[in-house]
C-alpha cells in the first residue's frame, strides 16, 4: 500500500431495498409460519414428529438433504473461499463431498435404515454401549444449539451490515418464526422449509454467475482477468494458480491455500467430508426418514447430484468477485479477512462478495428474492439444528437418562417443548456471540473437529465386528481431546505474538492529511489535531513507559511523531492507521481512510488509549512454525490447517479404537445382527427396475465426478 | 408426500409453485416498471432488464408446478 489510500467503506448499508423486495421477504415469513400451522395436524405421534412419519420420497429427501446444508453461512462462507482461495474453494462440492455422499447412499445407508435408529448417537449405543452414546448425545446437543445461535447471530449481522436492520429485530423475528414452525410440525416443518428454501436459493443467486459471466466478457476472459487481479488482491500468493483445481497442488507455493494433493485427497476427501457427510447426524436424518431403503438410497445420490451444481452458484460468485468488482476508478476491489483491522473501516470483507455482487446486478425484486433467500438459508439451518437438537436431546439423553417409561404422546410433548427450549438456547447463544464474537471462529472449528472423530467410530463399528465398546469410547473421546489440542497447538505463541501495529482514530477527531501531488495524491503524512487515539504497539516511548501486556491513557503535553514502521523480532512491519470517521480539518467535513506506512503526528492535547500487546495464545492467528507440524508446510492456510488436523484426528481415532479394540473383549455376534457388515442381511425390496438402481446412479455420478474434475484440472 | 391418517397432505411442490409464481410476477411487474420509470441509479448490465426474463421464467415454473401438483378434490 505504501501511502496510498485505500478503498474507503462507507458506513452506510451495502444493499437497499425497496417496496417490491420488502413484500417479497414478508410474504417469506408469512408462508412458512402457515405451513407450519397447516403441519401440525399431521403431527401427531413421535414417529411423525421426529422423523417426519418415515414417509418422504427420494426426491424429498435428496432435496432435504443438499439444502440442509446450503445455509447461508455456507453459500457466503464458500463464495468467500472462492474469492481467497480461488478455484480450490470448488473441492468442498467435489471431491470433499461427492465420494462421501456415495459411500453413505451405497454402504453406510443399509445399516442406518435396518437399525431402526433415531438418530447417529443412537447407532452409537446399539453399537458400543451408552458410553459413546452419551459423549456423542451431550456433545451433539450442545453444539446443535450453538450453532444454530451462531446461525441466527450470523444473520442478524449480516442483515446489519447489509440493510442496516436492528441486530435484536433481526434475531426475535426469525427465531420466533422458526420457534413457531418447528414446535409445531416437527421435522416434517423443518424437511419442507428446507425444500423451499432450495428453490428460494438457486431463484435468488442464479441469475448472479449468469449475468457476472456476461459482464466479465466469458468464462475465459474472466480466468485471464483473475490471474491479473489476483496479483493485486492476494498479493502475498501472486504467484499461485487461482484458476485450477489439481494443476497448482504439486507443491505448496503453486497454490493460495498452502496445501498440496495428499492434504486434499486425505484431509478434505477423506477424513473431513466422509465426517461431515457420513456421520453429521443433521445431515443423515434428512435421508434415513425416507419411506424405504432404496428411496433412502436414491435420495442421498440426488443430494450428491445437486451438490455437484452447487458451485455455479457459490464457486462462481467468489471467483467473479475476483474479476469484476471494481473500485470506482476501475482497479480491482480489494477484499480483507474478517480479522484483518481494515475489515469494514475501510475494506469490505471476504464474506461481503456475494452481497456485493447481488447489489451489483439485482435490481428491484431480485434483490428482494435475494435477500429472501439469505434470510431462508439462516432460517432453516436454524430450524434443522434446532429439530435434530429436539430428536437427540428426546431420546438420546431424555429417555435413557431421565424418563425411560414415557409413552409416545409424552415424548411428543417433550419433542415440542424441546424445540422451543432449543430455540431459546440458541437465542442466549446468538447474544453470548454479540458480546464474543471470536467465539464464532472456535466454534466452527470445534463442530469440524467433533464429526471426524465420530466418523472414525462409527465406521470402524460398521465395517469392524471386532470392535469393542471400550474401543469405541476411548478412540472417539482420545480423537476429540487430541483434535482440540491440536487446535490449541496452532495458535499458541511460545515466544509471543504481536498484533500488527495499529493506530486508529475515534470518531470526531479532526485530521490532517498531507498528500503528494495534490489532492488526490499519494499520503504522506497525518496529523492529528485534537480528538482520540487508539495505539496499539507502536512504540511512542518519550511520551510514555507501558510494560508489555498493558495499557494506559493519557493527555499528551506535547508532539509526538509516530514511526511509519516497526521492528518486531528482526523484521520491520508497517504501522496501519485506520481513520473510520474523522473530521478534516481543513475542508471541515466528515472523511475516512485508511493508510499504511506513513508517520503520524500527534498535536499537544491529543487524548491517547496506548496498549502493547503480546499474547501466548493467540484464536485468530496462526501460528506457522507449529502449523508445519500438522500441514507439513509453513505456507498453510487455516484451510489447509483444517484439513490435515482432520486427517491427522481421523488417524488417531482409528489407531486408538483398533488397539483398545485388540485388548478389550468384543460384544458377541448375536447382539451386533443388523449393526456391522457381515451380519446385517440387507432386505430383499423386490425387483428393482434399471432406472431405480442405486448403485447404477452412484456408479453414473462418480463418472460425472471424475470428468468435472478432469476438464477443470 | 404421502398422507396423515386423516387428512391428505396437500404436495410441498403446490406451495412452492404458488411462491414462486407470485414473486415471479413481482419481479417482473419491477422489471416492467424500471422499463417506462428508468432508475437514476441503475445496476450493472441494466440493459438485459434480467428482472423480466427472470421472472417470466419463474411464472413458468411455478405455473407448472401448481398445475400438475394441485391439491385434488
């Protein structure tokens, strides 16, 4: 950046809406609320509640399945990806998902279905024993519901950011909405939300990669102008390929996401989608409620089949953000990480190119459908957590541990007042996130670490007679600690971490800017009039002596000049002064900007909060002497990170089980009927014609898989 | 979908075309709109007016939808 300015954020809301989309997202509300008033009569006993009576079709459950897992955090997450990592962010729909799915439809379904099971902690208990039944009920409660806090809380920032809505508005409606619709239909509220919600979404974000193709002048043109753009906007990565998907992985550099093939194929393909996709019970309830096994089967290969379009609608926007969102003097927009300072003062963030591009391209009416469908995809991530929260809690923690002789209507009742109790939590965890927002991002690693393990345990008591229920609890419990741990290890700073030094100026401090050449030239230099300062480990020892880790505040007496740069252990970084709303002091208006490299001078009266920080644990950096361990490289990403602390989990979960397994003593045979391979007769469903056959289509699917990934190579 | 034990459950897919038609017509109805009342402030690639194509294509849609999932007598 050296001096100039950067692109200046406006405070004001990204997207405006008019009359037209405002009749558009109310009429959203009031359709789901009356489905679910219109779902209750059909809700009456545990089995209709629970598991929406078993009775939906493959093309129901197919849909169910994709869209309970195309949230909004996913589609703006993903396009964001997109936008970081290029071309990789695609893996997530292809090998990170499709191998998977199969493998669910074609192996794991049969057990799922012939056992009966409500739920995946359930298999757990037929399997090993209420011991890993019960860390996987408590844990996957507590998360459910933190997630679906985190879902709400999400969007009641999103909606902030974009429309400018109130934060509180935001959270009471939808949660009360989603309350209402799922204590009153159950799953069966929450399947056909989950379906609208598809259509909402591929209606509202289609027309996006459409018409930001046309506008980048075709899909070669927008791969030419990317690599470009990318040496400007990542431009610590310039040199990587952002446009394929297995060309740039033969070496860690040849990549933005500091990953390489084994990473890909072992960490995303195996450990972290088999995780997701095999064993997330959200997930696999949406399938093994279907009417029949094969209906379950062929419902899971149509989720794969639309998940494999999925990035034309996420994969796409993130790379267009690439390629056409341009600042007004028509040089590429820079987009930063969340964490990054600049983030929202004077940078948009990642996460804002999809709302972006829809402010770019949508008008009246589309923006609205847009907006809709957002508003859907936080909904219904919402109400699936929240259903699989009110199935799990009723019979995998309720019933064994707290009322084992209930009848069904009584657990009807607990499954309802469940929900609602489910919806509160959440409500309390989306405020828990307002006051802590770096709880997110633990969070969400926490939940990706949590579904490798259990994977590894449930498979393993699939496949593996001679796993033992020891073997099951302490492979699953050692995997957890040893993911969490390997998480701690990333970001822990034995030597100290200091944040990039930062000054940044309140609001109302009145400023003046030195430029080259003029107005619109090149910054110089910055001085502060009066007003108030925040510093944050830059040096400024004449005026004040703070030891490390402190803070202090203060009047200043006299001028104080700060350096453009520091040095921090043997490097000179530059200071970043951040100016979201100043006063200019000599046109007098309100401005912003941001700048880097440059001194600042500090006029006698200047209030000063000045902090040195320097942390030993550090959540939103990574730490990459310690992340070599884990990735094997110190040019990781956290995606990459992610990925091999999946893998490295998923190892020591089945090293662990197996070993335990080895010396403990094995549940004899008769009790594992219909719960490992070998055992399990898979039903006779009757003649199955061609076009019905599961492992035709899986076969058909894997086909497609490999020619996608060949033409993108 | 198949039915309650009273009641037959009107198809997820009727809803959904009625939804989608009516914001088809919407959109569209904005798109003819911005047609005659040009906005100062145009998105980009206004020319294309996406709003009418993009709606007429939803009206299809869910017209298809409603009709062959209409609820029977």
């Amino acid at each position: 950046m050296n001096g100039f300015p950067l692109l200046a954020v406006a405070n004001a809301p990204t997207l405006t809406l008019g009359a037209v989309d405002l009749l558009i997202i109310v009429t959203y509300f009031l359709v789901v609320i009356a489905i679910g008033v219109y779902l209750k009569k059909f809700t009456n006993t545990g089995e209709d509640f629970f598991l929406a009576g078993r009775k939906m079709t493959a093309w129901i459950a197919g849909i169910s399945f994709i869209s309970a897992n195309l949230s909004s955090l996913e589609t703006m997450g993903w396009s964001a990806m997109a936008y970081q990592y290029g071309m990789l962010g695609a893996h997530a729909y292809l090998i990170g998902a499709i191998p998977a799915i199969l493998f669910l439809a074609v192996v794991m379904m049969p057990f799922y279905y012939i056992c009966k099971t409500h739920s995946v902690p359930g298999y757990l208990k037929l399997r090993y024993g209420e011991g890993a039944r019960s860390i996987a009920g408590v844990s996957f409660s507590f998360m459910t519901v933190m997630v679906s806090g985190a879902s709400m809380f999400a969007m009641a920032k999103i909606l902030n950011l974009l429309l400018g809505w109130d934060i509180h508005v935001s959270i009471w409606v939808s949660s009360i909405t989603v309350a209402i619709y799922v204590a009153l239909g159950g799953l069966l509220s929450a399947v056909f939300n989950e379906v609208l919600q598809f259509f909402l979404i591929w209606f509202g974000s289609l027309l996006i990669p459409i018409l930001g193709i046309i506008h980048a002048g075709g899909w070669n043109k927008m791969m030419q102008t990317i690599q470009q753009n990318v040496k400007i906007i990542h431009p610590t990565v310039q040199n990587a390929d952002f446009t394929s998907l297995w060309r740039n992985l033969g070496s860690f550099d040849a990549n933005p996401m500091g990953i390489d093939w084994f990473g890909m194929v072992f960490g995303l393909g195996l450990a972290v989608s088999f995780g997701y996709w095999c064993t997330d019970f959200l997930q696999v309830q949406r399938v093994i409620v279907a009417k029949n096994l094969r209906a379950a089967q062929n419902g899971t290969i149509i989720g794969a089949v639309l998940k494999m379009c999925v990035p034309l609608i996420v994969t796409i926007p993130g790379l267009l953000g690439l390629a056409v969102l341009l600042n007004p003097d028509g040089s590429p927009m820079v987009l930063v990480p969340e964490s990054d300072p600049r983030a929202r003062i004077t940078n948009h963030t990642f996460n804002d190119v999809l709302p972006l591009l829809m402010g770019q391209y949508l008008g009246p009416g589309l923006l609205g459908l847009g907006v809709t469908a957002m508003i859907a995809g936080f909904m219904s991530g919402m109400a699936g957590n929240v259903s699989a929260f009110a199935t799990v809690w009723t019979y995998d923690v309720y019933k064994p541990l707290i009322k084992k002789d209930g009848n069904d209507e009584h657990y009807l009742h607990v499954g309802r007042w469940t929900s609602i109790i489910g919806v509160v939590i959440s409500i309390a965890a989306a405020y828990i996130l307002l006051w802590f927002s770096n709880i997110l991002e633990f969070l969400q690693v926490l939940v990706f670490f949590f579904i490798v393990p259990l994977f590894g345990t449930v498979i393993l008591g699939m496949l593996w007679k001679r796993a033992t229920p020891a073997g099951g609890f302490w492979g699953f419990l050692t995997a957890i600690i040893f993911s969490i741990g390997m998480w701690v290890f990333v970001h822990s700073f034995p030597e100290g971490y200091r944040p990039q030094p930062k000054v940044q100026f309140d609001k109302g401090a009145v400023v003046s800017v030195e430029r080259q050449n003029g107005n619109n030239g090149k910054i110089t230099r910055v001085i502060v009039e009066s007003g108030k300062v925040d510093i944050v480990n830059v040096p400024i020892t004449n005026a004040v002596q703070v030891a490390a880790g402190k803070k202090t505040e203060l009047t200043l007496t006299n001028e104080v000049v700060l350096p453009p740069s520091v040095v921090q252990k043997n490097s000179t970084v530059p200071v970043q002064i951040l100016a979201p709303e100043v006063v200019d002091a000599q046109a007098k208006t309100n401005t912003a900007f941001g700048v880097e490299n440059v001194p600042v001078v500090l006029k006698s009266g200047v209030n000063v909060v000045y902090s040195d920080i320097e942390m030993k644990f550090a959540p939103a950096a990574f730490n990459p002497q310690h992340a070599k361990y884990i990735a094997r490289s110190e040019k990781a990403k956290p995606m990459a990170i992610n990925m091999y602390s999946g893998f490295w989990s998923l190892v020591v979960c089945v090293v662990v089980t197996v070993v335990v397994s080895l010396f403990t003593k094995p549940k004899p045979e008769a009790e594992l009927k219909n719960l490992v391979m070998g055992l399990t007769e898979i039903p006779d469903e009757g003649p199955c014609p061609w076009y019905e056959n599961p492992k035709l289509w899986a076969a058909v699917v894997l086909a497609v898989l490999v020619l996608v990934n060949i033409i993108f190579w | 979908m198949s039915t309650g034990e009273h009641h037959e459950m009107i198809p997820i897919w009727f809803f959904i075309g009625c939804l989608i038609a009516f914001y088809g017509i919407l959109i569209m109805g904005a798109g003819i709109y911005e047609i005659f009342n040009p906005p100062v402030k145009k998105v980009a690639l206004w020319h294309l007016h996406a709003g009418i194509w993009w709606g007429a294509i939803m009206i299809l849609f869910g017209l298809f939808y409603i009709i062959k999932f209409k609820p029977k007598k």
